[in-house]
C-alpha cells in the first residue's frame, strides 16, 4: 500500500517535472496504437514522447510524437512471411524474432535519429520486442516494457516471468487445460522448447545487434535483455490465467478499449434502417488481413456465409486492388472501421476475428461473444483462452465450409451462455478503480521518479539456474541420502558378517 500511495502521489504532482520518453513499438499497427495510447497520457501531463517507427507505418504519419527511420529490409521480411506460411511453431518464432532483429538494426543505424534518444530519461518498449533493452542499456536508463498480451512468451524468459508450468500453459500450448498428467507433460516439453528457441533463436540475432553497435560490450546478451525496471500487463487475470509476479510487474488492465463513441452516419444508417437486426462485425486486423485478402475463395465462402444470415454483417477488407467478392445486401465492405465504437453499438451482437489482442479486448470490454480464427503465434493462445472462458469459438476458416460457418455464427447468437460470460467479464473490466492507461503512466512516472525500481528486483532474477530451481539442494539431498545408505549398507553387512563369523568358526572346529 505504501509503494500505491507513492504512485498517487507522484501522478498528483506529475505536472511539477517534464521528461523525456522514448518508445519502441513492435512493427504492427496495433503495437503502435497501444503504445501511442500511453504516450498520448504522458504527453498530456507535461511530458516529451517519441515513438520509433518504420516508414512503412503510413498509419502513423500524422502522428507529432513519431520520428520515422528506414524499414524497407523490415517490411520485405514481413512480406516474405506472408507468401510462405510457415509450418512450425519454431519456424513462426524465428521468422518473428528475425524481422524483429531486422527492424532494430535499420533503427539503430540511423545515427542521426538516434542522437533524438542521447538525452532521453526512461526508455519505454514491449515484451514481445526487446530492442528497447539494447538502448536503455546503451543509455543507462530506466527501462519500462509493456506487455500487450500473455505473459507465457519466449521474451518472458530474459525477464525472468514466473510461469509454474503445474498450472501456467505455455503460449504453444494449444489445448492450455492441464487437466492431467499427460498435458502436464506436454506443457513442461513446450516451456523447455520455448526456453530452447530462446537461447538458440533470439539471443544470438539480439547478440549481433548489439556486437555491431558496440553497445555495453561488457555485458552478456542475457544481462542486456533481462534489464527492466517495470513491467506492465494490460491484460486483466479474468482473460489470462492467474499467476504469480514478481514486484516489478504490475497488471494494470487493457489500454485501449472505452465507452463507444457516436458511429458515423454511414454505418449508423447501415445498422438502423432496417430496425431489430443483430449486427456482426468482421476484422482480422491488419497484417493478418491482408494475407486472408490473398486467398479470394476463402473470401467468397465467407461471403457466401453471410448471405445466408438475417444479421447485418460489416467487413472490414481492403478495397484496393484488382480483388473482386459478390457480396450480398446485408453485408458492408469497409477498408477501415471504429471497431471499439462498433462493438460497443447495442446491436453488435457478435464479433469474428484473429484473435488479436487489441481486437479480444475491445470485444470483452463490450461484451461481445466471439468466433476466433488464430493464425500465428499468441492468436492460438489467446483463441483458446477464451474458448475455455465460455465467451468464444475457435474455428479453422481456411478448412470450414459455408455451411458449417453459418452453423457456429447460428450457435454463438442463439446460446444465451456466451453473451452472459462476455456481460461478466465486461463487468470486471469496466470496474478497475482506475483507467488502466492512467495507471500504467503513474508507474512510469515513478520508475522515472525512483531513477529505476532495483529494490522491486526479485533476487531470483540474478541466481544461477541451478540455484534458482534448488537444483544445488537436491544434489546435495541426494548425495547425503545415497551416502547414508551405503554407510548402512556397509555397517549393516559388516555387522551380519560378524555375527556369521563365529558361527562359522564353530562349524568348522
């Protein structure tokens, strides 16, 4: 309680000091926005922000706190993903931590740009992307990470998250139930696999980052990566599974989400002019949109879906282009969207998608059922997490015919249980005692104010592996049990021995 009193008081009298803040958003439009949301409140109280990010984010163009650099290799490893699925969960993370490598390198190669950060005070970046933790270091400033998503990530593991794997399923674990001894199993195998693409993966992409640029050469990469100060989680523990934390992390609950704003007179004619009907809405965000926009016939069954439905249906698809799908009246094509003010419309009665994080907790803000259709990394995670909240269905669209797809969106609108779990989580979303944003620069504040939190450190964080698990304790148990048992052992035949000796003697005199 004392360490929250401080925060309050620090958030009181933000306004008596201005800093300067740089941010480090992963590539990805809804990256961006989550932490152009903070720096948005930051900037609000008094305080310099920059955000960091590629060229090819034409959506934050406009942007007055965004310096731009050169991410033209960034974006051609992205494209490159998208013509050649990969197969593997080891193949997903290794294209991802490669363009993430990639992406840090063009920006730290911008001399010019960079000298923006020689003054800067704290160093804000994300979990799923550590290339703040090379300039934090570099800088010898606090650092702050925002974790958008799960905990459970190959990241988590230079930060050193807590996951007790007896009942924290990992972000590769599919099925995430645990309910006996065989996917307890599975779940240990997957962290030890996890761990493996870790060390193996990333470590070694970051390490030359950082050899190149001669940044702290007498640290280890793992030293480098695993310095935070904060961590901040803005996924609520109704939505991800609870867990413990260490100081240092603070769950603070969802960004972006808010009470819906007017829609604009297009969509509200849309929806209202025919008066009672339910209205879906259908987004798979922005990356994942435009690798289903490559697949026309998956479009076309989609489309063929939601012909047959009574429901108004608003899509969001980009319109550019030489693509053409027959749609039919009660469907709306958009190439963009208010999401958050269309799931929170009385009518939205149902919400199909990705599984991205921003888009799951605008729907369970609004209390919104769900259909999910995860196609990389934590969309699976997340797609099942949900499923087994009782508030979505997960399906494979590439696979699933019309019919069957009218069949679930049919399940979904008609059982009353997945409306009331969303009601339910909505609830305990929109009654945190503080807007989680707000909160979230409260802490920053006091990262600055602190001049870093070392005394929120766990001191695990810097034990060895084998003393952090005990494994030393366990050897040496063993060892004093092996040696106590052949010491009773020898004195055991050495007394049996003594006592058949005589006997011995006597039979044979």
């Amino acid at each position: 309680m004392a360490i929250l009193g401080t925060v309050l008081l620090f958030s009181l009298v933000s306004g008596c000091f201005a800093a300067k803040f740089v941010m480090f958003p992963m590539f990805g439009r809804s990256h961006y926005m989550i932490l152009n949301k903070l720096a948005q409140e930051l900037s609000d109280r008094g305080h310099e922000v920059i955000l960091f990010v590629g060229t090819t984010a034409k959506y934050a163009t406009n942007n007055p706190h965004v310096r731009f650099f050169n991410d033209s290799k960034t974006f051609s490893t992205i494209t490159s993903g998208k013509q050649n699925t990969p197969s593997s969960a080891r193949e997903q993370f290794n294209i991802l931590f490669t363009t993430q490598s990639t992406c840090c390198d063009e920006m730290l190669t911008d001399m010019e740009l960079m000298k923006e950060t020689n003054d800067a005070d704290l160093v804000v970046g994300e979990l799923w992307y550590l290339c703040s933790a090379l300039v934090a270091d570099k800088l010898s400033v606090p650092h702050v990470l925002i974790s958008a998503a799960t905990f459970s990530t190959p990241t988590s593991f230079a930060v050193g998250l807590p996951a007790p794997l007896a009942y924290i399923p990992q972000i590769s674990n599919n099925d995430n139930r645990m309910s006996n001894i065989i996917d307890r199993a599975r779940n240990v195998l997957q962290w030890i696999l996890l761990y493996w693409y870790y060390l193996q993966d990333l470590c070694p992409l970051y390490s030359n980052v950082k050899a190149k640029y001669n940044i702290t050469p007498n640290k280890s990469i793992h030293e480098t990566l695993g310095r935070a100060d904060l961590i901040i989680g803005q996924i609520p523990f109704g939505l991800e599974h609870p867990r413990p934390v260490h100081p240092n992390t603070r769950v603070v609950g969802p960004f972006l989400p808010s009470p819906a704003k007017p829609l604009p007179k297009e969509l509200e004619e849309f929806i209202g002019k025919d008066g009672d009907q339910d209205v879906i809405l259908v987004s798979f965000g922005s990356i994942l949109g435009e690798i289903a926009e490559l697949n026309v016939p998956l479009l076309q069954r989609m489309a063929d879906a939601f012909s047959k439905l009574p429901q108004k249906v608003i899509w969001k698809m980009k319109l550019e282009g030489t693509l053409q799908v027959s749609v039919s009246d009660n469907v709306k094509l958009m190439s963009w969207l208010p999401q958050n003010d269309i799931l929170g419309h009385p009518k939205t009665r149902l919400f199909i998608g990705h599984a991205g994080i921003n888009g799951i907790l605008e729907s369970t803000y609004h209390g919104v059922p769900m259909i999910l259709a995860p196609f990389f990394g934590d969309q699976f995670y997340n797609a099942n997490t949900m499923k087994q909240l009782g508030l979505a269905e997960v399906v494979n669209l590439w696979s699933m015919s019309s019919e069957e797809f009218v069949s679930l969106i049919q399940k979904v609108l008609s059982d009353p249980s997945y409306r009331k779990m969303a009601k339910g989580i909505s609830n305990s979303v929109k009654l945190l005692p503080r807007p989680p944003v707000k909160e979230a620069a409260d802490w920053v504040e006091y990262t600055l104010a602190q001049g870093g939190l070392p005394f929120l450190r766990a001191r695990g964080l810097d034990l060895p592996f084998y003393q952090l698990y005990l494994l030393d304790i366990l050897f040496l148990a063993f060892l004093i049990l092996f040696l106590t048992v052949f010491a009773l052992r020898f004195l055991l035949k050495a007394a049996i021995n003594l006592l058949l000796t005589p006997a011995a003697k006597e039979k044979t005199s």
